[in-house]
C-alpha cells in the first residue's frame, strides 16, 4: 500500500481582489465567502480523508499564524507542522520548502499534494478520481499539474496547452500561456486543448527537489537551508530568514514547470474558482430568481445579476444591473460586477494614499489568540473598543506609557490583574486602570467574555503595549 499523501497548503497571500471585505491583516483564504466554514478550512476538509491523505503541512506567514491554527483547531484538523515564511519569495521557494520539511518527516518517495487555501472546488467523484491519477504519476517521477476544462474565455486565470496523451490519464504539457486578453481567450476556448492553470500540483519530494535543483538552485539552497536551520516557535516552525530571503522571487511555473521536462497534466472537469474577483463569487452563491446573491442584510427591487453583501449595515439597491456592492464595518465598494477584476487597481489607489492606507490593510474588527477586538468610537485623547475573549484565554501582561484604560464587563466574567492584585468582575461591573500599571485581563468562565474598554491618554496606538508575560510567544 502507498505511503499517504502530504497536503502541502499554501495559506500566506494576502489577495485584495476582494476588498474591502478581504484585507491583508485577514485575507479570503480566511473568511467564509461560500458556506459557514472558511476558504482555508473547506480546503483542510477536503485533506482529511485518512486513507489517502497524512497530515498537511502549512505554509503561511507570521502575521497569519495563530489564525491557521485557529481554524484548524476548530473543525478539528491536525496538522504536521505550519511553517513561517520569513520573507515573501513567491510559490517556488514555498513549495520547496515544504518538499524539503515533508520529505525530512516521510522520506524522499514521499508524494505532496500542494494547494492554494483560497479556491472554491467541487470535490465530486471526478476530483478524487483525478487525485489518484496524479498521485500515480507523481510516484512515477512526473510533476504533475490539474488543468481544469474552460467553461467560459476567463481572462484572469493562465492557460496550459495539452500535449499528446501519455496512457495514464495524463498528457504532455506543449506551453504555459499567460493570462490573456479577451480576444485570445475566445480563441484558446474556440480551439480546444486548452485548460485553466489550477496552481495545484502533485510532486514526488525527490523528483520535484531535483529539479528545483538543476532549474533553479538559488531557490533549492534558499528552502533547504530555510528548513534546516528554522527554529520552533510554540506550534510554528520559524524557517530560517537569511536562507529563505536569499530565494528569488519566482512562481513556480516560471521557474521549475515552463522548463521542466519531467512534467505532466491530469485534465479535469470538476468545478473550480480561485474567487479571484466579486464576479467569480456571485458564480458560486445561490441566488434568487432575479439572479441576485446576497449576504448579510439587504433589500433588492428592481434589481438583477447583482452580488450585494453586508457585514452590518442594511443595504437597499433600487433599478440596478450587473453591480457589486459589498459594505463592510468602516468601507464600501460599488461597481459593475462585469469588471469586478478592477477592484485590485482601486485598492492600489487607495493604498498609496497615507489616509486611506489602513482601511486596505485592517478590518475594524481584529482577531488575535485570544479573541479579539472591535474599534467603536475614535476621537482625541480618546477611543472606544469592544474587546471579546474566548473561554480560558487570557491576554498578556502588559502595561502602557502613555494610556489609562476603564474596562466594563457586558457579558461573561472577567479575572483582572493590576500591579500583581486581582479583582473578579462580572456583567455590568467595570475597573480602572492608571496609566504605566502592569495589568492582565483573562476570561476564566465557560462563555465568552465581552467587555468595553475606554482608553484615554496622549497616544493610543497599538504598539504603545509593553508584553512582560505572553502564553503566545509575543513578550
């Protein structure tokens, strides 16, 4: 029997095709655009069949790191190991170094599955049935890519062109085409042979790293020493920053599959999005006889073809077509829907302005380990939040230079540290924290904690936290 498969799950991009609701402090790989479960997460449910897959490997970057675990832990999904890109350097040097980390916990015969965390599949008989030919193949020596059939002339995907049959359920690989204009894609369409590039991959450890090898050793070098030389870091494993930063920055299709002539195409019909723009997640959510799909509170009249999503406020649209209108806590974007690939160029507007910068960055709502917080009311000298902390977590023991808090406690109960004093607070009760005190709030009850704080002082920025005690490693 044939050593189970390693996922190798690609979960660092930091996509803004789909702001304003997919920032880079949580990106769509980590938000639920097609179901109660996260991209990142339906992605770990489709690894966890047991009889063919081991336990996959994470790449992602710091900033996401307790996120993954997170999630993982939610829908109760072990992992391998989460490895910490130091340094963006594209998909060469990630695959490579998950190659070298699964290869060094299974073997070199070990066969790697690598998969973006933020695709929309339909894991239907035909997938499965497409996994096992490319796992064959892979255990063959090839390196072998998914092609998915072309159901329209999408401009934003890549396109690989099919060689002849091989007898196993693959086919040679004549060229890799880039993303094309809409004339080109018709035409690649029209003349059949064509297939999306799905950026998933089936690698056999030792044939994928010998070719990184000879094709692009700068990246071969860079993750192996990455791997060797990374450090544990709680549940994360730190790779090595100068090794790793010394990694061109390179896909892996330009570097290892455009000139490798080990490679190999499984040619596959299941449905497959990237969600790459609003237009590719109106295609998959359920809409009504108008053709609209909306999520979160809306009332639509006259209204057809639309995606319209709401994180809090009511939406009304009145005698539109083909629009986008997605409104999140502290931003709104509305447009055509038939150009939603658009939205990348307004972000990089809005992110090279200094007022508008953040909003393409951060959610008003933040995550951490521990829970999290929401910004409710800024002012000066003065901002409110709404801090929630989940059962038995605890936040850092900290103190600020230049802030007091006041803490009120909604719902749930609160254990609160002052200069070594604890005081339990519980719903409607609140406590006053001076300026330079060396405080810690933890929520030692069985529901969640949910507090308002009110900080007051002559800065309130986030980095204005001295960490002295952190059970996540950030002191």
């Amino acid at each position: 029997m044939a050593a189970p498969i390693v996922p190798v799950i690609l979960a660092g991009g930091q996509g803004t095709r789909l702001w304003p609701l997919s920032r880079s402090a949580r990106p769509k790989q980590f938000l639920p655009l097609t179901g109660s479960l996260s991209l990142f997460q339906e992605t770990l449910k489709r690894v966890a069949d047991a009889s063919r897959y081991g336990a996959p490997v994470i790449i992602t970057n710091a900033e996401y790191r307790f996120i993954v675990a997170e999630q993982a832990q939610e829908i109760g999904i072990e992992l391998a190991g989460v490895l910490l890109e130091p340094v963006a350097r594209n998909t060469t040097a990630a695959i490579a170094a998950g190659a070298v980390f699964a290869g060094q916990q299974g073997g070199a015969d070990t066969v790697i599955h690598v998969l973006a965390s933020d695709a929309a599949i339909d894991a239907d008989a035909n997938y499965w049935q497409s996994v096992d030919i490319a796992a064959e193949a892979a255990r063959d020596g090839r390196l072998v890519t998914f092609g998915i059939t072309p159901t329209a002339p999408e401009t934003g995907y890549g396109y690989i062109e099919a060689g002849a049959e091989r007898g196993d359920g693959t086919r040679e690989v004549a060229r890799f085409v880039e993303k094309p204009d809409a004339t080109k894609a018709a035409a690649m369409l029209a003349a059949g042979g064509f297939y999306w590039n799905s950026g998933m991959f089936m690698l056999g450890v030792d044939a994928f790293l010998d070719e990184c090898r000879a094709l692009s050793p700068e990246s071969f070098e860079a993750a192996r020493g990455a791997v060797e030389k990374a450090k544990t870091d709680l549940d994360f494993i730190r790779l090595d920053e100068a090794s790793f930063a010394t990694a061109p920055n390179i896909s892996v299709d330009y570097a290892i599959f455009e000139k490798s002539q080990r490679v190999a195409m499984v040619p596959v019909t299941f449905f497959w999005s990237d969600l790459g723009s609003w237009d590719a997640v109106w295609k998959v959510s359920s809409k009504d006889a108008q053709q609209n799909a909306v999520l979160g509170q809306a009332t639509l009249s006259n209204t057809s073809n639309s995606l319209v999503m709401s994180e809090k406020a009511h939406v009304a649209v009145e005698g539109l077509d083909d629009v986008a209108v997605i409104a999140t806590e502290d931003a709104v974007f509305v447009g055509r829907l038939s150009e939603a690939q658009k939205v990348g160029q307004i972000v990089k507007t809005l992110r090279a302005a200094p007022e508008t910068q953040a909003i393409t960055e951060i959610h008003r709502t933040a995550y951490r380990p521990w829970g999290g917080y929401s910004s409710v009311l800024n002012g000066a000298r003065f901002q409110v939040k709404k801090l929630f902390v989940k059962p038995g977590k605890k936040l850092s023991l900290q103190k600020h230079h230049h802030r007091a808090e006041h803490w009120i406690v909604v719902s749930g109960t609160a254990e609160v540290t002052i200069d070594g004093k604890v005081t339990m607070l519980s719903e409607n009760e609140s406590i006053y924290l001076p300026l330079g005190c060396v405080h810690r709030l933890a929520n030692p009850g069985k529901i969640q904690l949910e507090l308002i704080e009110v900080q007051t002082g002559s800065y309130l920025g986030e980095d204005d936290i001295i960490r002295l005690e952190d059970e996540f490693g950030r002191a």
